[in-house]
C-alpha cells in the first residue's frame, strides 16, 4: 500500500483510518509506508472489515479496514469463466466453507 496504488492516492477514509496490517491495529496510516504481511497479499482496493470483538465509544462493534487477505483464506484463484454450469452452481449453494 505504500501510499499510492496504480496512481490512486489513500488519503480518505476508508484507506488510512482504523485499519488492521497482520494482526497491528492502527488507527490512520495516512503518510505511513507499509510492507505486504508475511502470509498476505494485498487486494487492489479495500476488501472488507474485520470485526475484532471490541467496542467504540458508543458501544458499537469497532471494526478495522483490511486491504490484504490471509493465504490461508484463498481457496482458489479463477482464471477464465468460460461459461454458465447452473447445476454446478446449485450444488455450490449448499457448500459450507
């Protein structure tokens, strides 16, 4: 994330407040240069929330941005949609991850 990706500058929320890097929780890392997490990739954009079990001022669950996903949540990487398999997609309905 070193402060720009592909010309985009992180300047504004949700880029450099309240972001978790590897299991660090930081609360802006705007200026900041920061190196991938052994074990991560880093997504292009913000990909999501991680919920840490904590509270804010209000009471509220205190989330945290994530921009890398943890190897161990990859399970496979598509390549080419090469068409619509609605029995395959049916059946994938009921997989429990």
């Amino acid at each position: 994330m070193m402060g720009s990706t592909s010309g985009t500058t992180y300047e504004h929320w949700p880029q450099t407040k309240q972001l978790m890097w590897a299991t660090e929780k930081l609360d802006n890392v705007a200026g900041m240069k920061l190196r991938v997490p052994e074990g991560e990739f880093l997504a292009d954009k913000w990909i999501g929330l991680e919920c840490t079990g904590e509270s804010d001022s209000s009471g509220s669950s205190k989330t945290y941005n994530r921009f890398t996903v943890k190897q161990e949540a990859i399970s496979g990487v598509i390549l080419e949609k090469l068409g619509h398999d609605k029995e395959f997609e049916e059946r994938q309905k009921g997989v429990v991850y």
